[in-house]
C-alpha cells in the first residue's frame, strides 16, 4: 500500500464545486443537418420531453454543451445507462468530448447508474483530468462496493502529482471503512493533521465514522472532538459510532451534549437516538425523542415512526406497536419487517405454547398481508418468517416460503440459507435441511454448526462429525455452540473417547471454555451408557456449580439403572 506523499500545501484544502454554471443562452430555433441548437441547461432543456431530446439527437441536431447535463441528470433519476450511452455518442460525434467538466460528469452518471466499466473508459479519454475527474472516479468505486479499486485510483492520482482535496479524503475514508484499511485510514488521518484540516466537519465526519467502522470508538470519539465547528452531520456520526461500538450511554450523552450545543437533531440523529434507546430499552426516553421530533417537524415521518414501532416492540409492547402500525397512513418494507420480527420475537416470551403458538400465527399472517400490499420481501422478511415457521413447526408453510425464495432470487442469500436448514431441521425433515445445505453457494459458521446441530438432534452423529470435519478444512473456525453440536452427536452415538477428544480439543486448539451445555452433553453420554460414576465424577470437576438440568440428567440415570445411593445424593 502507497503511502501519502508529502505535498506543500499551504492553507486549507477546500472541495472545489462539481458543478459549474451552464450557458444562458437560449434556444434560438431548431435546424437540422449538423446545425447547433442552444438550450439553457437551467430552464428549456429541463421542459423538453427527454424522449423528444433523444429523438433530436438520432436526429443529428446539435447542442451545446450545457445541454446534456439536465438529459444525463434524467438517466441517473431512470437508473438508464443505455440511454446515457445514446447521449454519450452524440457527444462524441459533435465534438463536445473537449469538455472536461461534461465528461467527468458523465463518468459520475455511468457510476452512478451502475455501469463502472463504462465509467473507467470515459475516464480514460478525458483529454486531462482534474482532481474532481479523479473524485468522481473514485466515489464511483465506493458507491458500487468495489473499494479496493477506489483506493488504486487514489494512488493513480497521487502518482500523476494531483492534490487531493477534503472530498476526496472523505471518499478514501470511506473505501478504507468498506475494506477495514486501518493502516491507509491513520495515513490520511496523519496527513489531516499535518495540513491542519482534520478540524474541517468533511475530513473529521468521516474520520470518525471510518474508526467507528473498524472498531475503534476512542479514536472515533477524539476525531469528534478535534472538529471546529461541528454540524449536526458531526454529532449524528459520533452517536451512531457509540451505538455501533456499545457505548449507549455515551450516545446518549452526546446527543444531550449536542442539544445543550443549540444544535437541532435531524431524523437521521434521531433514528440514531431511537436505536440506543432500543438497545437500552428505555422507553422513557424514547418517548422524551418521540415528543421532540413531534416538535421539530417530524410527526410523519417514517422513519423515525419505524424506530419508535420498534423500541415499542423491544421492551414487548407489542399492543402498543400494532396500534402505531395501524394508525400510520404509510409503511414500507421495513415497517413490516419490523413487525413481523416483533411478533416472532413474541413467541419467545409468551408464557405458554398456546400463547406463542397465537404469535406466530399473527406473524404468518402479518406476512401474508404484507405480500397482499404489493411489497415483495427481503431477505429480513424471509429470514423472520423462517424463523416463525420453524418454531411453529409449520413444515407447509415452510415449504412456501422455500418456493418465494427461490421465485425472488434470494434463496442465494446466505442468512435465508441458513434460515431454511434451520428450518427443515426443526420441522424433521433432515433429508431437505441437508439438500438446502449443500446448496448453499456461500456457508457461514453459523450454517455450518446448525447442519451439524441439525445432524446431531436427528440421530445422524458420524454426518455429524464428518461435517464438523469438513468445516474445519474449510478453515472456519467453530465456536462453543458448534461444539455443543460436536459433543451432542458424541452423546446420542454413546462416542465416549470421541467426545473426550473433541472436549480437550475445544480447551487446548480452540482455547474456548467450556459452559455447561458442554458438560451436559458428557453427562448425558456417560448416564445413557450407565457409567454414573463417571458422570458424577465430571460433575464434581466443573468450575462452577450444576445447575437443576445437570441434576435432573444424572438423578434420571440413577433411576433408570437402579442406583438409588448415587440418586439420593444428587437429590
């Protein structure tokens, strides 16, 4: 990795505009056969019909520059790169390519539709090329997910001797938070520092949220507090940051900070705040940011009418959410997530199965109306609703859903994957769950362990520990729950010098401690195969003290194989 050069650069760097102002010249009449037409790209070219000015150009009218720009604008609204290309090679037959700010937007309209390849190549042919020329580029990288070449690019133009600007550092911040580049992010923070412009809000937003991003709040916080004049933009990021490394206390306290600061948040500070207060699970305070966006303004706003629907369903209250949701005149697919979610997350509080069972059916249902609204669902959606069909054991519906996945192109998605082997293994179907898991393009460690849970949970513990053997070639690494898959197929086989392997294997190679769901499993092993003593034993050796379900385990045994000495003692 490059590093930053040491450039002279006195002063402050500023971003210089994108965007120039166009001719006011008007439109003085239409000829054809290579005449011009002049168009005010602020007024008339904005009126024309843009298939009528696409007509003109097949056409072979011509234009001056100033023209394209309003046209290319209505390509990036229609996300159409194949009519940016129309327009694209009328420019070149007119000669107009000679204009570099004309072109570098057109660089910006393919990034922005999508298209990079076509992007690179305008670029490419620029006849010189600026530092907005290079931003451009740049940030098209960024915004189509492809980081690492955005971070060439930025070498590129460190190379051809171009300053970057405060923009452009921002935009190398954010492909170093996509790509986790701590090193290349303290470069250009040391470079900030250097020419005293990490006080700028641009440079120290995005330092902040780029250290956020990789983890380092303390960093992100100093950053924060090095800007001179913070914007709303500043505080919104050092909030977002705290929620995203676990300080929600701190969070709260800087929007307090921000507030005593007479700055007023916007709905994206809110939502931030609505969030830790959702993982606090402070409904008081919640309601405090419900009445203040009330009065700032924001009473119809939907995102922040999502967030308080689900701090709502958060804390439980789950009435009190159904009564938001249905008072809303608007909702979108996250809306509907959020209470499909919440009434599956329902089912794990409800005080009995009768009472969860109901929850579920209302998620099922809150699903199938949502699908009658029109909106088609995301992964979330499928993934919750995989959820409730496996607690509800609802094989059928399950089965459904499967078919929508595949019908909506998300079956590839790997939460969705996982969601389905989970549920093909809680509703019994061990044979579908592994043909879901084998067809995964891309497994994670959680699709790994729950295929080896599912394996295990069916009786099925040499597929078990075969695939626990395949996982690690795969070089993913187990966690303690995988190895609660591990030891319980140990258990159910009655693989006693197997289980003990993979027991010293679990402390020594993985060097994870073991909980008692691990000792559960080898007791369990030792009572099936009646070795109590050994199972007593491994009691006696825990760190910490057995809970009621270890008990329960071994005074199990001990009536089953007629040792009523050891069972008195255990009760």
């Amino acid at each position: 990795m490059a590093s930053l050069p040491s450039v002279a650069v006195s002063g402050t760097l500023k971003f210089e505009p994108e965007y120039r102002k166009h001719s006011t010249s008007f439109l003085a009449g239409e000829k054809r056969n290579h005449t011009t037409t002049q168009l005010d790209g602020s007024s008339e070219a904005r009126c024309l019909d843009f298939r009528e000015a696409l007509s003109m150009i097949r056409d072979g009218t011509r234009f001056e520059s100033s023209f394209y720009v309003p046209l290319l604008r209505e390509c990036i609204g229609k996300n159409s790169a194949p009519e940016a290309r129309i327009i694209h090679s009328h420019i070149v037959k007119t000669g107009a390519h000679e204009d570099l700010f004309l072109m570098t937007f057109l660089v910006n309209v393919y990034a922005k539709c999508g298209t990079m390849e076509d992007a690179r190549k305008v670029f490419d042919k620029l006849p010189r090329r600026n530092v907005v020329s290079w931003t451009a580029l740049m940030t098209g990288y960024v915004h189509n997910s492809e980081p690492e070449v955005a971070v060439q690019v930025f070498q590129e133009m460190l190379e051809m001797g171009s300053y970057p600007t405060n923009y452009t550092l921002g935009t190398v911040l954010s492909a170093c938070s996509s790509l986790y580049s701590v090193r290349l992010g303290k470069q250009i923070h040391g470079y900030s520092i250097k020419y005293q412009i990490d006080s700028d809000p641009s440079i120290g937003n995005s330092l902040c949220s780029f250290y956020s991003k990789c983890g380092s709040l303390e960093c992100a916080v100093k950053a924060f507090r090095r800007i001179g004049e913070k914007d709303v933009i500043s505080w919104t990021a050092a909030i977002s940051a705290c929620g995203d490394n676990g300080e929600t206390e701190m969070g709260l306290n800087i929007f307090t900070e921000m507030l005593n600061d007479g700055v007023d948040p916007n709905e994206f500070t809110l939502t931030s705040v609505l969030s830790l207060c959702c993982t606090m699970q402070d409904l008081g305070f919640g309601a405090q940011i419900h009445s203040l966006s009330i009065k700032l303004g924001y009473k119809s706003n939907l995102p922040i009418k999502n967030s308080i629907m689900y701090l709502y369903l958060k804390c439980g209250w789950i009435d009190d959410a159904q009564k938001l949701f249905d008072g809303m005149e608007t909702v979108n697919l996250v809306t509907w997530n959020a209470m499909i979610a919440g009434h599956a997350q329902m089912m794990d509080f409800a005080e009995d199965d009768l009472s969860a069972h109901r929850k579920g059916t209302e998620a099922l249902n809150m699903f199938l109306k949502m699908k009658r609204s029109g909106l088609k669902p995301d992964l979330f959606t499928f993934s919750s609703i995989l959820t409730v069909c496996s607690s509800l054991v609802a094989l059928e519906h399950g089965e459904q859903v499967h078919a929508q996945t595949i019908k909506t192109g998300f079956l590839s998605d790997v939460i969705v994957g996982t969601a389905l082997v989970n549920m093909y293994n809680k509703c019994g179907s061990i044979k579908r769950a592994s043909k879901a898991f084998v067809e995964m393009s891309t497994r994670t460690l959680i699709s790994w362990t729950t295929m080896i849970t599912g394996f295990a949970q069916h009786g099925r513990s040499q597929q078990a520990l075969q695939l626990f053997e395949d996982m690690r070639l795969a070089g993913v690494r187990p966690n303690k729950i995988t190895f609660v898959g591990v030891l319980s197929a140990c258990s159910h086989a009655g693989m006693v010098n197997e289980a003990m392997t993979y027991f010293e294997m679990m402390k020594t190679e993985y060097k994870i401690k073991p909980v008692m769901d691990h000792f559960a499993c080898l007791i369990d092993m030792f009572v099936r195969l009646g070795r109590l003593d050994e199972a007593f034993d491994l009691i006696k050796k825990m760190e910490f003290e057995p809970n009621e379900f270890i008990w329960s385990i071994l005074i199990a045994g001990c009536r089953s194989h007629g040792n009523l000495e050891l069972g008195f003692y255990a009760c």
